[in-house]
C-alpha cells in the first residue's frame, strides 16, 4: 500500500462538480504509463482547468460567467451608442407629434376678418337658378307658302334669292327639315298659293305652292300670350286678302274685319316688352298698312311689299320657335 506520502492530490471543479486525481509515485516513473493515461482522458473529455491556490482552496472553485443579458438603464444610467440613437429617434417623433397637434389647435383658434373662427364659418351657399315666373308661350301656326327654290346650302339659296328679288318679287330663306328654303309668298288657302304661283310665274320665278308649319315658344305672360294669337289673327287675314288681290280671287279686302283685327293687335301689345314680339308687330302692321294704301291707290305693288312684310314676319315666328 502506498503511503500518503508518495500521493499528490489535485481537486479540479468540472461544471459544477469538484473531481480529485491523484498523482502515485509509480506513475512517475513510469512515463509511458503517464502519457498513455494521459491520451485517454484527453479522448474521455476535454475541460478547462485552473491549478488551485495552495493557501487557500476555497479559491480553486471556478466561477461560471453568468449569461449577457442587455440591460435597459432609465434616465440616468448607463447606455450604449445604440439605445442612444434609438432614444433620440424616439424624441424626435414625439417632438413632431406634438408639434402637429399644436399647430392644428392654433388654426382652430384663429379668427377672420368677421369674427368667426375659420371652422365656424359656413360654406358659401349655392345661389339657387333664378326660377322664371312667365311662362313658356307655345303655339303653332299653319299657312300655304309659294316656294321659288329650295337647297342644300345656304350659300346657294342666297344666290338664287337675290335674283329673284331683281326681279320685283319678295323672297326670304327659311331653314327648314335640315334643307334652304326659298319662300315668295303667303297665302290664306292652298286654292290661293295656287293662284299666287301662277301670278309670280309671269315674272319668270319658278314657283311652287306648299303647306308649312310653324312653331313658336317663348317665355311670356298672359299678355305675351294674347298678342301672340292675335297677331297670328291678322296675318292669316292679310294673307288671305294680298295674295287674292294679286290673283284676283278677291276683289277688295274687308276693311271693318281688318280694323277690328289691327286694333286688337295694338291693345294687346301695350305693356309688353319681348324684343322678338315687338319686332313681329311691326311688320304685321306694316304689312297692314301697305294693304290699306293699295285700297285707295290699287297699285299691285303695295300688296308686294305688303307681301314681303308677312314673310319677315314668318322668319320672326320661326325664331322664337327655334329659341
């Protein structure tokens, strides 16, 4: 048995646990056995060890590290480069935040030139469409008409209309179904546009009878409404009496129809102030005066131009129906 003499213990603390080698005198001298035992513990396991301290052998313990844990420090502490800028980001955004709110309640608070806040002041409001109070006046007028011509264009119907009036004949353009009509005439009949064309055919005008109708709209009130139809009134009498006074289907015009007609035309018209109504009564009763004036002198052309009146007059009823 080998004396404790000849043993040297070594006390190594392994994770945690402690583990105690003796060294026998033997093994030293023998170096092979030494070497061989010292391959097989470096196969078994691999450690670190630290020799311990011969005054004192609480000192041989190895401390094991304790894990790296971040650690947050509050205002005041300690912090890294990292938390720094974070930090800062962080202020910043609060600093913006904070600003923006401020800022919308200083706009809140400004007042305008009025005195309101410039929340509290209300949107403008629309301006409702002027309504109109008159209403709309829509009627219809039925007449013959004498055509000397009709065309694609315009250009060409004009053309063609002043080469009839060189010839003494009344002719206006009327733009009707997309097409240029040229008109000659008016007539209170088809028998009496019949007559009317063969009269201007004496003056080399081609002429042809036709049926037409007019509309007429516009805004008015009862008066508007009134001289309107009795307007229409006249025109279908002087129509009649012109065109057969020229084809001699009528000898002399009814003068006590026509001054009822013409006074009734006058007294409606008082009071109204429509542009396109005015310039209508006039030529209505210019035509009805050309008329009276051939009663007293029987010169043919009166009722020409007495015709030509009713036919600007037409061209006035076919704009407000085309307004």
């Amino acid at each position: 048995m080998d004396k404790s003499g000849n043993r040297k213990s070594i006390t190594i603390k392994i994770n945690g646990q402690e583990k105690t080698f003796e060294e026998n005198k033997k093994d030293r001298l023998n170096p092979e056995n030494q070497l061989a035992a010292t391959r097989e513990k470096a196969e078994e396991e691999s450690f670190d060890w630290i020799l311990p301290d011969h005054d004192d052998e609480e000192k041989n313990e190895i401390i094991n590290p304790v894990p790296f844990k971040k650690r947050i420090y509050t205002f005041g502490g300690k912090t890294t480069n990292h938390e720094k800028n974070r930090f800062s980001l962080i202020a910043i955004l609060c600093a913006v935040l904070l600003g923006t709110c401020f800022g919308l309640i200083i706009l809140k608070t400004i007042t305008t030139d009025d005195g309101t806040t410039a929340t509290e002041r209300a949107p403008a409001a629309v301006a409702p469409k002027e309504t109109q109070s008159a209403e709309s006046i829509n009627t219809n007028l039925k007449t013959y008409m004498v055509q000397g011509g009709v065309f694609s264009t315009e250009n060409s119907a004009r053309e063609l209309q002043k080469n009839i009036k060189q010839k003494g004949v009344p002719a206006e353009i009327f733009a009707l179904d997309e097409k240029y009509y040229i008109f000659v005439g008016t007539a209170g009949s088809l028998e009496d546009s019949k007559g009317l064309a063969s009269y201007h055919k004496q003056n080399q005008v081609d002429a042809f009878w036709k049926e037409v109708s007019f509309s007429a709209a516009i805004k008015g009130g009862k008066k508007e409404k009134e001289l309107l139809n009795e307007m229409s009134t006249l025109y279908g009498t002087l129509s009649q009496f012109t065109s057969g006074l020229l084809n001699g289907t009528v000898s002399t015009a009814d003068q006590e129809v026509l001054s009822k007609q013409i006074k009734a035309v006058n007294n409606s018209a008082e009071n109204v102030s429509a542009e396109a109504l005015v310039n209508m009564k006039k030529n209505i009763s210019s035509s009805a005066e050309l008329l009276n004036k051939y009663q007293s002198s029987k010169d043919p052309e009166q009722l020409i131009l007495a015709q030509e009146q009713l036919l600007l007059y037409l061209k006035g009823y076919q704009s407000i129906g085309a307004s």
